[in-house]
C-alpha cells in the first residue's frame, strides 16, 4: 500500500459517499496493511512489535509513552544458595534489585534501589503452633557478588524464646531493573 487517499465521509441523505463493499475493504486494507507493516505512511515506520533505543534519560521520552522496566535475571536456582552468590552480571548496572529467599517452603521477597545502598535485609518468617520465627538474610552485594549473613529470632505470644546467628534463608532469584 504505497499511499493512501482519506475519504472524507458525508453524512445521509448525501450520495457522494456511499457505504459500500469498494469503500468498506478500502478501510479494510489499509488497517491490514497497518497491522502488518506498522506504518502510518508518514514519516519513519517500525514493524509492530519492535522495540525503540532509549538513551535512558527521563526528558528525552516522547509525549504518552511509558519507560518499561526490562527484567534481567542475574540468578536463578530452585534450590537456593545460603552462602556467597556469583550473579550473571554487576548489580551496579541496574537501577532496582529484587531478591526472592526461602526457607522450608516459606518464601520472601525484597528489593534494592541500588542508588541508595548496596545491602538489604530479606526476612522471611516461620510460623509454627507455639511461636513465630522470623529468618533474616542479610543481602550485601560487591560488584557481581551476592554475599548473605542471617539471624533469626523465634518468638511466643509473650517473650523472645530463641536466637540464632546463622543464615537459614537461601537465595532463589536475583533480578535487575534497568
């Protein structure tokens, strides 16, 4: 579809443009050839779905659109790690930082706004019949190192009944933001 002549639609009684099967799959083409090849004809074109190079700077968004954040997982095992962690790529170059942890079949979840700080505390708690314990996994992360120190503190509807100074709370995923 090289160009394309916009029909100026009168109102009924008028004849000069009818509703017909020609001007119907006129309309009917062009949207196909829109869809297809994600064009309006004027100026630069793009095919539906591409993505656009954005240089990151908030100012230089066009009118109406929306910067997305693009997930990168940095890491990902289903068993977890409670010691250091090797991510897939530094934490520096991401904005945000999500952090998923479990213990037992408990899971938590954090996140790090990397400009603030390099460390966070990712809790995850324990119920059982007697008390709550609350794990805590202390997340600091040097460069592409993910490195975890943890406590936990269990405790009864009216007293702290025990204290722990080890990390019970295994990594799961590691995710940046961009």
């Amino acid at each position: 579809m090289p160009s394309y002549t916009k029909t100026v639609w009168e109102d009924y009684p008028s004849t000069e443009t009818p509703i017909t099967a020609s001007n119907l799959n006129k309309i009917e083409n062009a949207i196909d050839y829109l869809f297809v090849n994600g064009t309006g004809g004027g100026g630069e074109s793009l095919p539906v779905g591409s993505e656009i190079e954005f240089d990151g700077e908030a100012s230089n968004i066009p009118v109406g659109w929306q910067q997305m954040e693009y997930p990168t997982v940095l890491y990902n095992n289903s068993t977890g790690s409670t010691s250091s962690i090797t991510l897939n790529d530094s934490y520096t170059n991401y904005k945000y930082i999500e952090i998923w942890g479990k213990r037992s079949s408990r899971y938590g979840y954090t996140k790090l706004d990397t400009s603030v700080s390099n460390s966070i505390s990712l809790i995850v708690a324990g119920p059982s019949t007697s008390n709550i314990t609350f794990y805590n996994a202390l997340c600091v992360f040097n460069d592409k190192t993910l490195s975890l120190s943890g406590n936990a503190i269990a405790i009864s509807s009216s007293a702290i009944v025990g204290f722990g100074d080890s990390n019970e709370v295994a990594i799961v995923k590691v995710i940046g933001y961009k």
